[in-house]
C-alpha cells in the first residue's frame, strides 16, 4: 500500500484527466481566460465536513496560483450556511475543480456524517464502530480516512493486512479447525506480524475457536444481542470480539450493552447519502 499522500496525488491526477480530458470546452467557450472570480463552499445541510485536505490537492494540481481559504476543517460539525471555503483566482480553474470538489467532500462528508452518529450512539461504552471493505474500488483510501474523521475505527484496509477467515474460508477449507491450522501455520512463514481473527455462525464453531485458541478476534456473525451476550460471557476476554452483520442505528446500542469491543458496519460505507454542499460563484 502507497503512502496516503502519494495514494491522494495520483487519485486527484487520475481525477483531473477523467474529467477534464482536453479541456473544459464549455468554460473556454464562453468565458475569456483572463476573467478572475471568487466561489464559496455553502454547506446546505447539517453534519461532518469531511474532504478538505483532498479539496486542497485538487486545488494545488489545478492551478497553484488559485489563493484558497479554509474557514471550517475536516472533522468540525457544520450547519446549513456555513461556507467551509473561498477560492479566489481564474474563473476557468475554479470551474474546473468545481464538481471535483463537490464529489470528494460530498461524498466523504456524507460517511463522516454517519459514522459520527453511530459513534456517538457508542458514547460511554467501550466498543466501538468499525467500517469494512464494502467501499468504492479505488476510493477506499478516502471512505476509511471519512469514517475516522467522523469518529469511527477502520478494520483492514484490504486482503494484505490482516488474516480474516470468513465462512466461504472455513467451508472451503473443511472446517473450523481445518482454517485455523492452516491460517496459523501460513502465518508463521510471514516476516510480518498479521493477525488472526475467524467468523463463527453458531456456539458449536465459536466453542471450537475457543478449544483451538490460537486466534486474535473472534467475529460474531448476525447473533442477536442476546445471543452475543452469552458468547461475551463464555469467551470471557480471552479474545477481542467483534459483533457483526445486519447492525443498525436501531440495534446499535444493545450489541454494545451485550459488552464486544468492535461493532463492523458496511453501511458506513455502501449505502451512505452525500452531504449536500454547493460551490456559488461571483464575479471579482
């Protein structure tokens, strides 16, 4: 995995030429190069701004010249008025990074958003909110960096960074203790340390995880809040336990109440609305 700021680089370069390719034939036809304007960033909906340090890299790539002032950051609450940014400089590069903009921070500021109020569902417990690799390909980077500015914890970024035996794995592989003998052995060839965490459906798997023992986080999967009580109390912290599986605002706290460390959510990211923000232009 690139770094984050080369990752944000190479995604806003790859953005600029989806969009633009040879030129924005709407603005050079009918605005004079020449022309200078200013564009406020309105917010017209309350929640997490997210996205500002992605806005600033599109900005930079554009045109460096475009003087930018950031009055609200990535992570503060906002309502509907408030103006997160002014840009001032040519009307044709403030055009063209108008919807490039608007995407990124809409998008990310939507899922900050909602991940803000799961975790503030959390508040006083100690579990907390979890994304997952249900994202957008290739924009996973900037969806999981929204989930922590809103408040939430990311779970692996990918298939590299962590050992996640789920239940294709453990019926492909012939069986709990099948998967984990494997999985622990492949983990020694590593020159890394990686861990281990396994779903179990039922108590019989989650009794045959705890016999095998050797494992990170056990990984509840679609239990009641009851039933995740119970498992909580046999486990009886000898692992990290991480509740998952059709959870819900409404759900929320009684899987936490039920004492997991982690709740994983997919909706954090699959299914969120962008935050309504908008980019009015004026004339200097």
């Amino acid at each position: 995995m690139m770094e984050k700021k080369e990752y944000i680089k190479k995604f806003v370069q790859q953005a600029i030429l989806e969009d633009v390719g040879d030129g924005d034939h709407t603005t050079l036809s009918t605005i004079p190069k020449d022309k200078a304007g200013e564009a406020k960033l309105i917010v017209k909906e309350e929640g997490i701004l997210a996205g500002v340090e992605i806005a600033l890299e599109i900005i930079n790539q554009i045109d460096p010249t475009l003087a930018h002032e950031v009055l609200i950051h990535d992570g503060a609450s906002v309502k509907i008025g408030d103006i997160a940014l002014i840009l001032k400089g040519k009307i044709h590069s403030i055009l063209i990074a108008e919807r490039l903009i608007l995407n990124v921070m809409q998008r990310m500021s939507g899922i900050a958003t909602t991940t803000n109020r799961y975790a503030k569902l959390l508040a006083g417990t100690k579990t907390k909110i979890l994304d997952t690799r249900k994202t957008t390909p290739l924009l996973r980077l900037l969806e999981k960096e929204a989930v922590k500015i809103g408040g939430g914890t990311n779970h692996r970024f990918g298939l590299y960074d962590m050992i996640l035996i789920k239940d294709n794995h453990v019926d492909y592989s012939g069986g709990i203790t099948q998967a984990l003998t494997r999985a622990n052995a492949y983990r020694d060839t590593l020159n890394k340390h990686i861990e281990i965490e396994i779903e179990v459906r039922n108590f019989e798997e989650l009794a045959e995880v705890i016999t095998f023992g050797k494992v990170d986080r056990i990984m509840l999967d679609n239990f009641s809040p009851s039933d995740v009580k119970k498992a909580v109390d046999i486990i009886a912290e000898r692992f990290v336990i991480e509740a998952s599986g059709g959870i819900t605002e409404d759900t929320l706290q009684a899987y936490a109440a039920a004492g997991v460390d982690f709740i994983s959510v997919g909706a954090l990211t699959h299914s969120v609305k962008s935050l309504d923000l908008s980019l009015k232009a004026k004339l200097v």
